[in-house]
C-alpha cells in the first residue's frame, strides 16, 4: 500500500494544491496556515471514497464541521464562484504491478444533508476503468459514493488501499478522555478519536514472552525509558484503594508503579502524567494490528515536553514503518522534527504556507545529509527559517 499522489483543488484554503506523501507525513507552518486543512481534505476524501458525505461520516473522520459555503475556496481574487470540489488520489499495491487513480468531484450540502457527487472516476495504469457523472444517462443516486459498492469486478483490483483509506480519522486526544473521566464523542475501535478505549487497547498489546513482558513488538523496558519514573504499567479493574469513588472512570484502566514509591502503592491514568498516557495512546495508534492503517495526528506534540517530543517521534516512526501504515502529522514543535531521518525517503516533512493570495501552498523539505552532518538539526533551521511554515511577525 503506497499513496503516490494527493491533489485538493477548491476546498477551504487548499484552492489547487498536491503533494507526493511517505509512509510519514509531517506538516509544519504557522497557524492558520492550512495544516489541519490538508488532513481534513484526506478525511473528506475517505469519506466520499467508502460510500456518501454528510455532517456524521464527517465527524467520524474527525472532520471540522462547518456550513457549505465555507468548505469550498472563496478567496477574494477567485472571480466566479468554483463549481465543485475536486480530491484525487494515487496510488500503487505492493501485491499488484499497477497503478491507480480515483478522482471525486463535490458540492456540500444546500437542501439536504448531503453531499452531492458530481463526478466519480477510477484509472488503472493511466486507463480509465470505471466512473459515472450527472452527464451519464444512467441513473444513479448523486448523494451516494458508489466506488466501494460498485460491483464492476475491474475495481476489485484496486479497492484494497480504498478500503483501508475507508478507516482514516484524525485522532486529537485530550487528556479527561485520556484519563477515562468523560466518553469519547468519536468511538472507534480500538481507539477512539479523542483518546477512548485506550486501557482496552493497551491490554490487547500486553503479553509475556521468555519472562519478558512485552507492549505489542517492543520491550517494555523501552516504553519505560520513556516515562522513565514509571517501574510497570498493567490494565486492570478500577479498584476503591486507587481510584476516588467519586470519580468518574471506565470499567479498565491503566495502572502505573512509580519507581520512587513504595511496591505497594499504585495508581491510575487519572493521578498520571497527561504525557504518560500520550506516549501509550501514540504507541497504541501506531502498533495495534486492528488500527487504522491510514490515519492522522492534529498537533502530534501535544503534551510532550521537547526531548519526549523527540523520542516519541523517533519510536513513532519506526513502528509506523515497521507496521506497514500511513500517518500524517501537524506540530508546532521544534523538536518533533529532530525526532525524524528525512534522509529516509519514507519520512517527508512538508510546510504549508499561504501565498500572497492567501492560498495555501504545500512545499516538501529536503535537506542534504551535508548540511545535517555539520550539526544543523531540524528545529535550528526551521527556527532560523531555513524551511519555511514559519510566521512572519513584525
């Protein structure tokens, strides 16, 4: 599964951009710049890809919602109003010899809930396969995406990276859902968009082998290093000597030891550090096998001091690439960016910023293994402007 190619063309600030994404995908630019945008754009195109667009599959991506006219492009220099909204994607299969693209053309909602489909098309290898349009004579339902349930047996072919698209959501968890204190608004298994289900999937991912006790493919020693005053993290029962009666809780939760207490004392993820339980939920994301295999992070460092924010980065990676999945990333932070070997074509960093139009513009970073040699890290040239996606503040 390699996504070769995304284009946006018309929606919110992203009015004609594309970019060639890796296994990871980080987007960094000044606020307002239209990071969360490019990842909402991949949400809104998952959504059309599996079946129909509307105010709940929307949310289910993890999707801003917002009235239509504020979803297509409406820049001042722009002299007639854009007819539809126009996403595409290509991509290749490691088990298959070709390529395929899919391309959607949208309007939101007027008098209805949902969005109305313009214009589906399917390519294979540069050929076009399969599509339908309100030219067509056949009559079909605008307000219903029909690449997933078509039974044309030419899209078979190409429909296993459609489907795992089918699962993308933009995860931002926030540290009451983290905790277990409140529900998660977007429940998904095994994760939920805001941080639900965690004890549960971190329970999945706990096993001993060789009496060693492991977290999905890693040590636990190696989770450790990174909450380094936690000695053991276990999912169990809330029980009346950890947890306050009166606190709302979820029937698992995490339960850490802390090196510096006594064996006898421990405690929940309600008394933890919120980025304990970030550096768990990331991990999770990353390793669980019924996770999603194309997802997104909105602000990636939230809760990460800098250095975690560095070793979370760098472990993240690994396992996303060892797993075989797809994660695009926004941050704010330097460090983050020391996290990752953009020397490994599977690790792009992207900035995003906006034109003298206000369009915005998505450019991929390169550096030279020459300049990273002589002791110019990531967060240094970007803070210096050497990359660019940095605001220009009087």
């Amino acid at each position: 599964m390699n996504l070769k190619q995304i284009y946006i063309k018309h929606f919110k600030s992203l009015y004609d951009v594309s970019f060639k994404p890796g296994k990871i995908n980080v987007f960094i630019g000044a606020n307002g710049s239209g990071k969360t945008t490019v990842l909402e754009s991949i949400g809104l195109l998952s959504a059309a890809m599996t079946d129909r667009v509307d105010d709940a599959s929307l949310q289910r991506k993890g999707v801003r919602l917002s009235v239509p006219t504020l979803y297509k492009s409406n820049f001042k220099d722009i002299e007639r109003r854009n007819p539809t909204i126009l996403l595409s994607l290509e991509w290749d299969d490691n088990d298959v010899s070709h390529s395929f693209k899919y391309n959607v053309h949208l309007t939101p909602p007027t008098n209805t809930d949902y969005w109305k489909y313009h214009s589906e098309a399917f390519y294979q290898d540069g050929i076009q396969k399969w599509g339908r349009s309100n030219a067509s004579r056949q009559q079909s339902n605008n307000y219903i995406g029909f690449f997933l349930i078509d039974d044309d047996k030419d899209l078979e072919s190409g429909r296993k990276t459609a489907k795992a698209l089918s699962n993308y959501g933009i995860f931002q968890p926030n540290t009451m859902t983290l905790r277990g204190m409140i529900p998660d608004p977007s429940q998904s298994a095994p994760l939920g968009l805001n941080g639900g289900r965690l004890a549960e999937a971190i329970k999945e991912l706990l096993f001993t082998i060789d009496d060693n006790v492991m977290f999905g493919d890693i040590f636990m020693d190696d989770v450790l290093e990174m909450i380094d005053w936690a000695s053991n993290i276990s999912v169990s029962a809330p029980k009346r000597n950890n947890i306050n009666a009166n606190i709302p809780t979820t029937r698992q939760v995490i339960e850490f030891a802390d090196r510096y207490m006594k064996n006898s004392v421990q405690f929940t993820g309600y008394d933890a550090s919120e980025g304990a339980l970030y550096v768990l939920f990331m991990l999770a994301l990353a390793m669980h096998p019924q996770g999603p295999a194309i997802f997104a992070v909105d602000s990636f460092d939230h809760a990460l001091n800098p250095h975690l924010a560095k070793k979370m980065t760098e472990v993240f990676c690994q396992e996303i690439i060892k797993n075989g999945k797809t994660a695009f990333l926004t941050t704010h932070s330097p460090l983050v960016l020391d996290g990752l070997d953009i020397t490994n074509d599977e690790i792009r960093l992207f900035a995003v910023d906006r034109d003298s139009k206000g369009h915005s513009q998505i450019t991929r970073i390169t550096v030279s293994p020459e300049l990273l040699a002589q002791g110019q890290s990531l967060s240094r040239l970007w803070i210096n402007g050497r990359l660019g996606g940095v605001p220009t503040l009087l």
